[in-house]
C-alpha cells in the first residue's frame, strides 16, 4: 500500500495510529513520548501494568508481591468462550498471570505500596485473584505503616465468569481499606477509563483521595443502561472525570503525565514525616473540636 501522510485511509505498520477519540491519525511516537495520551484532543489511551509502573514509580523500585496467585474457573463457566480459556488467552496477551499486579515500590524515595489493575487482561474485571490482591495489598500497607496506591482499569467490574465469588470481594476489599484507614493509613485512589460496576462500587471509590485521569468514565452501571432505565436524557458529560470532580465523587482530574508529580506532592503532604504514616496525615484522627463556652 502506497501510504502518505494525512491520508486516513490508514496507518502503515507501527509508525502511525489512529485516535480511538478524535479520529486523528498519530504520530505512534510522539503519544508514547506524552505516556500515551493523544497530542490532539488529550485522549488518554490504555496502558499495560507495566508502564504504569514505570511513569509512577522510581526506576526499579517496584518488587511484586502475590505474584503465584492464579485464578481458577471453580464455575466451569461457559460463555461465548470458556473463562479458562479467556484466562489463557489474557495470561497470553499481558505476559501476566492476572489484571492485578500489586508490590512495593517507591515515589520520589518515599516507600509505598502500589498495585494497579491493568485494563488489557479480560477488561480488568475483579475475580477472586484481583479481589485477594487488593485486600492483601491494604492488609500490607496497614502492617508496613505505608501509603498504598491504587490504578484502576476495571471497565469490567466484578468478573461474572467467577458469578458470587467476584462479589465477596466487594466486601472483602472493602474491609482491608477500611481496617488501612481506621488504623491511620492513607488510601489513594486513581482511576482511569473505565472503571465501573463492583469494582467501582467497592474499593475503587473507597479512597481518602481520588484521583481521575481526563476523560474517563466512572460509574456503576453504564450511562446507556442509565438512561434507558430512568427514561430520561442525561446531562452532557454525565460519568466522565470532571462530571465527578463538578458533583465531588472525585478530589483531582490529573492528565497522566502529571501524575507523578502530583502524587510526589500528596505523599510529602500526607506522610510529612516519612517513613511512619499514621500520626502524619491526622485525617483519620482529627476532630472538630467543640467551641469552649467561656462563662464569665
Ligand atoms: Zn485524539
């Protein structure tokens, strides 16, 4: 194929890609130098765990942790495709065992615990292995005494192919971060497009701070399902980042390329006297204390 540039007839191999956005097409190189978010309308596009990492964390600084975890098809669910071999074919794709990779690593020198649920293995839907990572990943950062950092990618919310078993882990995620926070930890949350259904409705929005990158689509059922349920037009922007940061579900919209950044300065903030976290933040144990009367 001849091949000339603004032509959008389409992209020879590897140079070039089109915006799932804003239909532009891209010069690969130049997304991948801005983390992979579009130089024309800002679409933030999906990445792997492991770039994650890398644009987050200090270089080589993340060691995993529950890595021999692996899920099981204790259902023997069939759909379309059979869930073991959806789970082969994720395991394939991803180089990973599972959605979830969860560790220590450092930011800026500061010690965390971060785990992210990468998008690419089966839509990030959360079964019994992302479930348990999450729930060991709080329990960790309780013990250690550390910030713990969250990336979601759970467009597909809890994992149907596990049926109630994905569903227990709304409780049990939810508790570890509960038992985290009760006991003076931090919990940043960062979500990205998309994060929805019980992965949303648990840990996901569970976070002292929520970060969202632009754009995104946050939300418990889809605005589709929404819309023809109440029988009503939803308002323009309904579920993205900033809808939620205007009706205050979520703290800070942060384009990807800041991100690092801005968790450098929330860390520093929250742990000012790093290493040990639970007196330092002072948002779980302070209170509003009552005005004295002062009788004369
Ligand atoms: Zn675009």
């Amino acid at each position: 194929m001849t091949w000339s540039l603004g032509s959008k007839r389409g992209a020879p191999d590897g140079l070039w890609m089109k915006c799932e956005a804003c239909d532009n097409l891209v010069y690969k190189k130049v997304v991948e130098d801005a983390h992979h978010v579009c130089p024309e309308c800002g679409f933030h596009f999906r990445i792997s765990a492991a770039k994650r990492i890398e644009y987050l964390l200090d270089d080589g600084s993340f060691v995993e942790h529950f890595s021999n975890l692996e899920s099981v098809d204790a259902l023997n669910f069939k759909g379309q495709k059979s869930y073991k071999d959806k789970l082969l074919k994720a395991q394939k794709n991803t180089g990973q065992r599972e959605a979830a990779v969860f560790g220590t690593g450092a930011i800026a020198g500061q010690k965390v615990v971060f785990g992210v649920i990468d998008a690419n293995f089966i839509m990030g839907s959360m079964g019994s292995v992302v479930g348990e990572k999450i729930a060991r990943g709080a329990e960790l950062a309780r013990k250690e005494k550390l910030p713990f950092i969250v990336v979601s990618g759970s467009g597909g919310g809890a994992r149907m192919e596990e049926g109630i078993l994905s569903l227990f882990q709304m409780a049990k995620t939810s508790a570890a971060i509960k038992r985290l926070q009760d006991a003076g930890g931090i919990y940043i949350a960062i979500l990205t497009n998309a994060t929805m259904g019980g992965s949303m409705a648990s840990w996901a929005s569970l976070g002292d701070i929520t970060i969202a990158e632009p754009k995104a689509l946050l939300g418990f059922a889809g605005p589709r399902v929404i819309a023809q349920t109440v029988r009503q037009e939803l308002p323009a922007g309904f579920q993205t980042s900033e809808f939620l940061l205007d009706h205050g579900f979520v703290d800070m919209v942060v384009a990807r390329k800041e991100l690092r950044q801005k968790l450098i300065s929330l860390l520093r903030y929250t742990c000012r006297e790093m290493p040990a976290f639970v007196k330092q933040s002072g948002r779980h144990t302070s209170k509003v204390e009552a005005p004295k009367v002062v009788s004369r």
